[in-house]
C-alpha cells in the first residue's frame, strides 16, 4: 500500500479560528478479491486471491471557532469528509458488473465501489398502451419474458429494441440497465459545539451523511412483495383503475404475475439515504469547588 497525503493547519485571530484540510491518494496492491471462475463439476466457489487493485481519493476539511462574550464561552465546529474509491486492476476482461452468485460486487478495471446498476422507470402503463384487444400497441416495450397490464413499471428502452431486459451484464452489453445510483456514504459531515458559563455547560455533537443512495426492496417497503405477507398502512398508495397516480404499480396476489418484472432495480424505488443524526446533547452543571 503505498499513500499520498497533503495537508495544511492554519490558526487565524489569535487561534480562535483554526483550519484543518487534507488530501490523500491510496494506492492498495494486491487486495483480496474472487478469483478467477472454477467448473462446477468442483462443487465450490473459486478462492480469494490477491487479484485486485484498488485506488481511493479523499479529503476532509475542519473548521474550529473559540470564543467568548463576556463570561460565555463558546465553541463551534464542522468537518467535512469524503472519499471515492475505483478498480484499478482486475482480471474480467469481459466487463462483468452486478453481484455474483455469491452476493458479491463483480469487481472490473474503473469500477467506482458502490455503484448501483438498475433501469429508468419511465411510468406506469396506461389502458392507452393496449388496443382494444388488450394486446400493447407497437413500439412500447416490455420486459422480456413477461406481458404487461395497465398499472404495470414501464422502464426506458435504452438500447431501442422494444425489450427490456439486462443484456448480458456487461459493459458492452448492458441491455436497458445503467448505473442509477452509489450506495458508498459521500459528504459524511459532523457539526459539534457547546458553551459554558458560571459552571453550566450545553454541549451538542451531530452527525450525518450528505449524499448516498440505497436500494431496498422488501416485504416491509413493498406491498405483496412475498406471497404470504400483509399490506401495512405505509403501502396503501398501490395502483388501481381508479388511482392511476400511484406511487407502487399494480399489486399480484402471492407476489405473482408481473410482481417480478416490477420489482427490479429501477430508479423509481431508489431512496435517499442521507442523513442528519443527533449523536449526543448534554447540560451539566460544576458545584463551584469550595462546596
């Protein structure tokens, strides 16, 4: 593993301002990674190798303020960090992406860590998509392998032949999926102060995460996502004939029908998942010392 790293303190007014910022590259060699594919008739999965390189850049910037009014003191302080880290050496010269049998990421030359690959959701179908026969009218795709009803996902055809499907996973040939979004935590952030004052003390510390992206798709956010679960309360905005504007498209009894083909990973369902957190609030007193 070899590190680049630049930085720079700096105290202004007589130290009530202090400036922290720093920069690194690193580079990691070697990092444990899937090896290359056996044949099944092994039985087992191929073992970790040193097969990867890896590179991260990041920096983090902290701002500290110290003062005092009168017989208050106070202090204010935020740091700002981030990082993103890219494949720099792999041996997948097809272009494989997405998770492997085993869950895992697919690693290949500049990945970036996290990246989500999925569809555009365009809308749901309308009862205009279909002739009078309910067959769908030419020219509006659907996912391959299935036929769409009116409240079903209608995705974006990326690749402009009328199918939806994934290609065949690779860079080359994505089919209709795209990265739509990085479930690596960017912008993570802090904020912390307090004030004191004749022996009391207020002191607070907060922290978040400013931009990531999460992919979640379960019975508990889902309606009928398996087949023997209920609908909750939170999941009633579910697609009818009289409520084409939903937010879930047209709901299968037992998770059947299209429910599969409406559940891929697609835009339409990938929820923020930045954050601001109160870690820690806290008001104290100090006896004076002669008590």
């Amino acid at each position: 593993m070899t590190t680049v790293d630049v930085g720079f303190d700096l105290g202004l007014l007589n130290n009530r301002l202090n400036l922290v910022f720093d920069w690194y590259r690193r580079d990691t060699k070697g990092m444990l990674a899937p090896g290359a594919e056996l044949p099944a008739v092994l039985g087992a999965s191929a073992p970790l190798q040193n097969t990867a390189d890896l590179r991260s850049k990041g920096w983090e910037i902290t701002v500290d303020w110290n003062d005092q009014i009168g017989k208050v003191k106070y202090n204010l302080g935020f740091n700002l960090y981030d990082a993103k880290t890219k494949i720099t050496k792999y041996n997948n010269e097809t272009g494989l992406f997405g998770k492997d049998k085993n869950d895992k990421d697919t690693y290949r030359v500049g990945m970036e860590l996290g990246e989500i690959w999925g569809y555009v959701t365009d809308r749901l179908y309308t009862v205009d998509d279909f002739d009078a026969d309910g067959k769908l009218k030419a020219g509006i795709p659907k996912v391959e392998g299935y036929n769409p009803n009116p409240g079903d996902i209608l995705y974006k055809d990326l690749d402009d032949n009328d199918i939806i499907n994934g290609g065949t996973s690779t860079t080359k040939d994505p089919g209709d999926r795209k990265i739509i979004g990085n479930s690596t935590r960017r912008y993570q952030y802090g904020i912390h102060g307090g004030a004191n004052w004749k022996g009391v003390s207020l002191s607070f510390l907060l922290q978040g995460v400013g931009k990531r992206d999460l992919w979640i798709m379960n019975d508990l956010f889902y309606p009928h996502y398996d087949a023997w679960t209920t609908v909750y309360d939170t999941q009633l905005n579910y697609w009818t004939p009289e409520r084409t504007d939903s937010y879930f498209p047209r709901l299968y009894e037992k998770a059947a029908g299209n429910t599969a083909a409406n559940t891929r990973i697609q835009t339409r369902y990938l929820q923020d998942g930045s954050y601001l957190s109160i870690r820690n609030i806290t008001l104290s007193y100090n006896f004076p010392s002669k008590w």
